[in-house]
C-alpha cells in the first residue's frame, strides 16, 4: 500500500485549522509523533501561545496490565489552560483511547473553553466516542499494521510498520 | 544462583527491599520514571491517577515523621488511599507477631507495604511471606530495616547528585560519619557503586566504621580534611545518638571539632562540590550552619526530589500485574 505524503497532509491540516485558529487558542502535540507535528503546524499557523505538549503515559487505561511505559516523559504546559480553546494534536487516530487519556490529563491542568481534535491520519477501529474535528486523511489498515510517523530535521514522513 | 528476591520472574522490581544486587538498568530505570513525576507538583491538581483504587499501608514499626510523611504524600499524589499505622504504640505490644500483623493487613486487601523497622531483614521477611503464601500482587517497599537498608533514601540522593552532576563514571564522592549504624550509608555505596562511581570515600572515626568497606569498594579516611580533597559531592549523615551504644564518641563537641563540616574544610572539595544530608541535621554536631545553608547545599532539593522518586518505584511496582 502506497502512503501519502506526510508533509502535503501537513498542508491540507493547516488550512483545514487555519479558519479556526485565535490569538488565544493553545495547541498541544501528544508525544512523540504528536509533539513533532504540533511543532510545525505552531510555527505554520503563526499560533502565538507557545507550544504545549502532553504524555498520557501516567493516563493510560492499560498501566495495570501493561505497567509503566519506559519512556515517560513530562508533559509541559507553558501557558494557562484555563478559559482557552485548545486543540490537541495527534499523528494517528485509532481507538481513541490516547486522547481519552490526554482530555484527562489536561483537566488536572484547568478548564479549557473548548477542546478540539487535530490528526494526520484516522485509521479507524474507535473503541470510544471521540471523532478528530481536524483530519488530513482516512486509511483503511489491517489489525496487524500501524503507520508511524517520523521526522528528519523536522521535515515530517510516513511509513508502514507490520506487527 | 537464587533468584533476586526483589525481581519478578521477568526481571522487573516486585518489591523494593535494598540497593545491593539491584540492577544497574532497573536503578536507571527508576531515576528516569522520576523525573517526569516532579513536575506534577506544578500543576494545579497535583495528581495522576496510576494508583487510584489501591490501599497503601505504611508500617511504621519505628517512629520517622519525615520518612513517613514522604512517602504518604508520593502515594497520595499517585491517587492511592493511604492508611498509616504507628505500630510502635498498636498491635504488637499487645503480643501479636509481625506476620500477624501482615497477615490481618492483608485481608484488609492491602496492596502495598511501605515498611519500617528496627530489625535488618523484616522487610524481606514480610516479601518472603507474601510469596510463599501466593500473594505475589502485594508489594514491599523497605523505608529503612535496622541497620540494613534504606533504598528509596540511596536512591533520592543518587538522583539528585545526577541531577547536578549528570555522569557517575567522572565523580569523587565522600560520605561522611556514622557509617556503621547507617542503613543510609549503605544503601548509597550500594547505589553509586552499581552506578560506576569511579572513587567512592568514606570519612569517619574508626569507632563508628564497619569492617566490611574495602569489600564495597570504599577507600577509608579517618581525616575530614584528607578525605574531602578534590570531590564532587559530599554526603553528610546524621551521628544517630539514639543508636549510640557506650562510649563511641567522647562529645558531641569532639566529634564537630575532627567530623564536622565547616565551610573551610568544604573548601578542600572541589569548588562546585555539592552537599547533601538525609536529615534530620544536627547542626553544629555534624554540620555548620552557614554549610546546611550554603549555596552548595542541595538538602531541600533532596526532600522534593524523595517524593519523585518514591512516586517512581511504586508506580513501577503497581502497574503491569494483570
């Protein structure tokens, strides 16, 4: 299967946002793929409010089976969330359970006015009622394939992993 | 070789009962997962949800205010219910053993146990029963067993002297005092020496050493002064005149006179040496004021960093059990 192209998607991202986007709106990338992508669409929408970035890592509904993940890292906020809409930003959307964890995260960190969903990629296979406000592309992947996103100096890519 | 009683069988941490024989990666491992944990003191509710349900018991079989308060405040941020028990003035004076007690707790439904007592090796005592009755999903966490052990205390001071000094495989480190009643002590040479410290001293009047340190790597100075020369971190620990049996010290006043650290004989270390102590200080005994108040003095530093990496190891201990 032929990918798309990740930067043209970056491009039809911003300008589905650009419309949307305030002085006050704040966006937050998940890591990693997330963070990488909030990164560039911060700069291509000229957003004012500095980049926030969030690791659900201490969210997440599968710790007691799974346990820790290793690479946990700190979520920065660097601004008042509180009576800000917000846009959080994924690569990938699949079953939705990531931005479940970050909408909880972000709570303990105030109360936005409005959050909103920003992804390269659905792929379906939702197993909660979240749907991106925001998406570049729709793919359809077997259960044993995930699309990763990478960054080369920022210059975002795509490619195929089979599980 | 007997299996690590900390370890499960996959090598992660089950229990956390010293710093001897803990790997190398798993002590990293721990150092890492803390960090992340001490910006949620930042945020306004300063929770995570990772140990939400769970009970933690602290068994406190030995009065420690600090100790315990620290860990009580590291399993209320990770959302936990905690239940303290001064066990010193409970149950067992009214007869009941240890493992009774454990036992009860544990029907009680227990998830954790976060032990202190004065006897070397009850925390592993308690571990090994859990285990061999099949109740391997509640963990124990030693918060100082006699004069054994004291990890989550090795383990915050080695983070916080990566923290300012980054590399292990570089660093000069003197402890300095009682060794031979610290747990604490040796739970950091434990600690640093897994972690490649490359000269680790230990400074202390020849009463109050044990006779097993060139086995752990130390080289011995009985001279504060000749043992500071050119180090990087300097780890005080508290004379514990409670544990003092006859006659080990003539006075406290001797003891600060040859032992204790003043801001001449830190000049001796490196320029930007820093300082640490476990607490409580004794001021003036092991240590001057205008040292514990210093510039190069990261005491409190240690008291915020012992909540992230407590919050670490029983996140680590918590999760993955299904």
């Amino acid at each position: 299967m032929s990918l798309p192209d990740a930067e043209r998607l970056l491009a039809d991202l911003a300008a589905q946002m650009r419309p949307h986007v305030t002085p006050e709106t704040g966006l937050i990338g998940l890591h990693t793929g997330g963070a990488w992508l909030a990164e560039r669409l911060h700069a291509l929408l000229g957003v004012s409010v500095p980049l926030g970035t969030l690791d659900v890592s201490f969210h997440r509904d599968d710790y007691a089976q799974r346990g820790l993940a290793r690479d946990a890292r700190a979520s920065s906020i660097p601004f008042d969330v509180g009576g800000r809409p917000l846009i959080l930003v994924d690569d990938v959307l699949h079953t939705g359970r990531t931005v479940r964890a970050a909408l909880n995260e972000l709570f303990d960190y105030g109360r936005p006015t409005r959050v909103e969903l920003a992804v390269l990629i659905d792929r379906g296979g939702r197993q909660l009622p979240i749907a991106p406000t925001y998406c570049a592309a729709r793919l359809e992947l077997a259960d044993n394939e995930r699309v990763k996103l990478a960054t080369d100096d920022g210059v975002l890519s795509l490619r195929l992993v089979q599980e | 070789m007997a299996r690590n009683p900390q370890l499960n069988k996959h090598g992660e941490l089950q229990h956390l009962l010293t710093t001897e024989g803990l790997p190398r990666d798993v002590i990293t491992r721990i150092l890492d997962t803390a960090e992340p944990f001490t910006v949620v003191a930042e945020r306004e509710v300063k929770k995570l949800p990772l140990l939400r349900g769970k009970s933690v018991f602290n068994l406190f079989f030995e009065n420690s205010t600090r100790t315990r308060t620290t860990f009580e405040i590291a399993a209320k941020r990770l959302s936990a219910d905690v239940i303290n028990l001064n066990i010193s003035t409970s149950s067992t004076n009214k007869g009941e053993t240890l493992l009774d007690t454990v036992d009860n707790l544990a029907a009680m439904q227990a998830d954790m146990f976060v032990v202190r007592h004065a006897s070397s090796g009850a925390p592993y005592l308690i571990a090994q029963h859990l285990e061999a009755t099949g109740r391997d999903h509640i963990h124990v966490i030693n918060a100082g067993d006699g004069r054994h052990a004291h990890p989550t205390q090795g383990l915050l001071d080695v983070y916080t002297i990566r923290h300012y000094k980054r590399d292990f495989t570089q660093l000069s480190v003197a402890i300095v005092g009682d060794i031979l009643h610290s747990r604490v002590a040796r739970s950091q040479i434990h600690a640093l020496t897994t972690l490649g410290v490359p000269d680790l001293r230990v400074i202390a009047p020849k009463t109050l050493l044990p006779g097993d340190l060139d086995r752990l790597g130390c080289r011995v100075f009985h001279d504060l002064k000749e043992g500071l020369r050119g180090v990087d971190v300097v780890m005080m620990l508290r004379l514990q005149n409670e544990r003092m049996q006859g006659s080990l010290l003539p006075s406290p006043q001797e003891y600060f006179k040859f032992f204790g650290l003043t801001e001449e004989k830190l000049a001796l270390a490196k320029p930007d040496a820093i300082v640490l102590h476990p607490g409580p200080m004794n001021r003036g005994v092991e240590i001057d004021s205008a040292v514990a108040d210093g510039h190069q003095a990261v005491i409190l530093p240690q008291v915020t960093f012992g909540i992230a990496v407590r919050m670490a190891v029983m996140a680590m201990l918590a999760g993955g059990n299904a």
